[in-house]
C-alpha cells in the first residue's frame, strides 16, 4: 500500500511544500546591556533568542556570570533567569581588587 501526503486528484511535480518556520526559529530580541562603571557606563546591544539566559549574555559582553551581578530596574536578576522580552541589564562587577 501506497501512502502519501494530501489529496490524489491532481498530477502535480510530487515536491511537498515548504514547512513553516515556528516565529521563535526567526525572531529575536532585543538586549541592551548597561557595564556600570566608577568612570562612567558603558551601554552595549545584543540581539539573542528569546529563551537564552541572562548568564550567556553576561558571557557576550566578556563579563564572568559568577563575578557579576546583574540588575533590572535596580532589582537583582539570577543568572539563570530566560529572557523573553527586550529587557535593559545592568551589569555590575563584585569582583575586589586584591
């Protein structure tokens, strides 16, 4: 037995269609990330997929996640917070000189 996708009427070339990318393969969103400084800040923007976690951006902009810590709207985010939406960061080093 023969099985096959679709209607048998029609010739056709026997291709399938294309298949639909789901909107979250192709969108992304908006990150703008604040390295807070004593001599001033300094603002960077990424773009990344939703679901990617604050950690990996703290990583993009060559900040370590684990001496870091990280703000939005002056609230302490964990680092394994999924972003979801165009967000603002606040990246403040907890390094000590030494």
């Amino acid at each position: 037995m023969r099985m096959h996708r679709g209607s048998s009427k029609g010739a056709g070339d026997g291709r399938l269609p294309p298949e639909p990318l789901p909107l979250s393969a192709s969108s992304t969103v908006r990150v703008e990330v604040e390295l807070a400084r004593a001599r001033g800040s300094v603002v960077q923007a990424r773009e990344v997929a939703p679901g990617t976690l604050v950690r990996e951006v703290v990583r993009s902009v060559g900040m370590a996640p684990e001496g870091s810590a990280v703000l939005v709207d002056g609230i302490s985010v964990p680092l394994d917070l999924p972003i979801t939406g165009p967000v603002h960061l606040v990246l403040v080093s907890t390094f000590s000189g030494g």
